[in-house]
C-alpha cells in the first residue's frame, strides 16, 4: 500500500535494518527512526516553548496531541504537525 504523505526509509545495516520515517513540523521537514513520538518530542524539533501546543493535520480533521501523548507517524496521514501558541488563538 502506498501513502502519498508518508515516505519509509529502510538503512540496513550488518545484521540490523533501521527504518527512518520522515515528519513535517511547521513546514520543515525532519527524519527520525522512531514511529512514536510524544507532543513533547515534536516541540523539541523546533524548539517550540512548552506551553505550545501541537496540532496533527490530517486530510479529514485536524486534532490536538497532548504533551506526553503518543502519535504513531507510521500510520496513514499522522506525520504532518504545527505547534501554535494557544493564547493567541481566538476562541
């Protein structure tokens, strides 16, 4: 099955095979070789405060990832994320 907004990289290596999967956070793109991340991990990709918060966007729904919340980025369309600083949100 091919996902349009997911790309998999396989390294192997000796007897090991590392597999790398690529996320975007605000627009910037990062490589990393974990399949869960928690919110608190995506704002530590660029450095975004702690009282950020962290919005998965996906093509049915945008939805809030809480700071120790895990996301699996393997699964179809959870790879793409914004943080925001919710005090200038509007509500």
């Amino acid at each position: 099955m091919d996902f349009p907004h997911f790309k998999k990289f396989t390294i192997m290596k000796e007897t090991q095979t590392i597999t790398n999967y690529e996320v975007v956070i605000n627009q910037k793109k990062f490589t990393v070789n974990t399949k869960n991340l928690t919110g608190n991990a995506i704002k530590g990709f660029v450095k975004s405060p702690d009282n950020y918060s962290v919005v998965c966007q996906s093509k049915s729904k945008d939805y809030y990832i809480g700071n120790e919340q895990m996301v699996d980025i393997s699964q179809p369309d959870r790879n793409t994320f914004f943080t925001f600083n919710p005090a200038t949100v509007e509500g």
